[in-house]
C-alpha cells in the first residue's frame, strides 16, 4: 500500500490503480484492487484495502465539508 501521501492526479491515480475513478461532487474515489483512494481536489484524505472502510473514510470526508453529516 503506498503510504506516501503526496497529492496526485487523477491519471497518476489511474496509473498506480490500474482502476477507474468516480466523481462524487468533487471528491473523487480511484477504484483498485489494491489501494482505494478518496480524494479532494487533488489531496488524498483516506486511504483503505477495503470497500467498507473507504465508504466510511467517504462519510467522514463529506461530514467535514459539510460540517453536519453524522454516523449512526
């Protein structure tokens, strides 16, 4: 898993994933078998191996944007 948390491009994303991205209202989450990815703008804020974290690492990004989303 790459550790290194620089900020990267989307096609650097893609090159590294070997998956594809989803646009989600400016986040943008690289799909991989590998590394899952979430990012905004072009700063990776969560990194995970699986689905269900990155869904919740998504949650708590959106959370903080917003500033009132909250998990139950």
């Amino acid at each position: 898993m790459n550790n290194n948390f620089q900020p990267l491009s989307e096609q650097q994303c893609k090159e590294i994933n070997g998956g594809g991205t989803i646009g989600l209202g400016g986040i943008v989450v690289i799909t991989g078998l590998t590394n899952l990815g979430v990012f905004v703008g072009n700063t990776l804020v969560a990194t995970s191996t699986t689905v269900a974290a990155l869904a919740v690492g998504v949650a708590r990004s959106v959370g903080s944007l917003l500033g009132n989303i909250r998990l139950y």
